[in-house]
C-alpha cells in the first residue's frame, strides 16, 4: 500500500476521559483502515500512485480525472482527515514548539481562545448529518470551516490546516450517543487550544 494510515502517537486510553478506549479502538481499527483499504484499493494502477502524498492529491483535486475524485473524495479524505485527526491530540505529551505558535496565531485571528471555541463548537453543530470542522489558515488568518462527509479543506484551497474534528457519530457515539455537543465541549481538552 502507498499511503498509509499514521501510528497512533498515543496509547489508545490516551485520551481518556473525554474520548473512551473502546471508541479509539473501533475508530482507528475499523473506520480508519476502512479509508486506507478503499483508497488504495481504489487507485492501484492509476496516475494517482505516483504523488508523493494525499496532500498533494487533495491540493491537486481539480485537476484529478473524473473517475477518480469520488475514491479520492471519499476514501483518500477519509485517510487523510483521520491522520490530521489522531495527530492533533495534547495526549500523553506537551505542546510542541509547533503548537505554540499555531495557538498563537489561532489567538492573534479571534482574539480570545473562547471565542475561537465558541465558534468551532457552534459550526460543528451546524453541520447536518457527517462532516468535520476545521481550523485553517488562509492568507495567514485563522478561518473555521467545515466540510461534509470525508472532504477537506486542501481540495478547495485552504493554505493549511491546523485543527480538524471529526462529527461522524463513530466519533462519538459510543461515549457521548447522539450528543455531538458534549463531545465538542470534551474534545476542546485534547487540542493545543486547551
Ligand atoms: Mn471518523
């Protein structure tokens, strides 16, 4: 396989006690492997296999052939995305140097940290059925959007991505049940904007 999920970089009760073991587990295990599988599945003998990474596939999607931007929608974002995902965690670590100044700049574009919380909470509940929120950087402004089901921001030309939380229900359901609020409010703690 090309592309390839990331290792966890935590233990899988490392984010414990806002997000259980069990829903680490199936989400990394199961959904995680699941975009893998069908991505590379899905462009073995293609163009495609010659990027040197998702990023770069996603940056590049307009210029993908129209036969393949459904995989690369799909699959390719949901491989993507859940890198970003597992990567992003303050678990079991301090912030790195990185980190910091990400945070400074998410301060530096809202002003508080509770304003950029209140506004990633309010438009990950207003996104209908699956998608992800994000904190990303546009000519050097923090902006938080969304997209639905498994696409990312890079394919419409976000510079970069600082934060992106996953609102799949597998994301939460486990713990939280159909309260995607209570997980946003929960998750806050894992990310640099703590
Ligand atoms: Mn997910």
């Amino acid at each position: 396989m090309k592309f390839k999920k990331i290792e966890l970089p935590f233990s899988v009760e490392g984010l414990e006690p806002y997000i259980d073991r069990e829903t680490v587990v199936t989400h990394y295990e199961k959904h995680h492997t699941g975009y893998e599988t069908k991505f590379n599945e899905g462009i073995k003998g293609t163009k495609l296999e010659k990027y040197d990474s998702i990023e770069d596939i996603l940056r590049d999607f307009d210029n993908i052939p129209e036969e393949l931007k459904a995989v690369t929608k799909n699959a390719g974002g949901g491989l993507y995305n859940h890198n970003i995902y597992w990567s992003q965690f303050v678990a079991e670590r301090n912030l790195t140097k990185e980190e910091v100044g990400k945070l400074e700049l998410i301060i530096n574009s809202f002003g508080t940290k509770d304003a950029f919380i209140k506004e990633l909470i309010d438009k990950g509940m207003a996104i209908f059925g699956s998608g992800w929120v994000w904190a990303v950087v546009n000519d050097g402004k923090v902006e938080i959007t969304t997209t639905t089901n498994q696409e990312n921001p890079l394919m419409y030309g976000a510079q970069e991505i600082l934060l992106g939380i996953d609102v799949w229900e597998h994301a939460y359901y486990l713990k939280y049940k159909q309260d995607r609020k209570i997980y946003l409010e929960n998750i806050i703690n894992l990310l640099i904007v703590k």
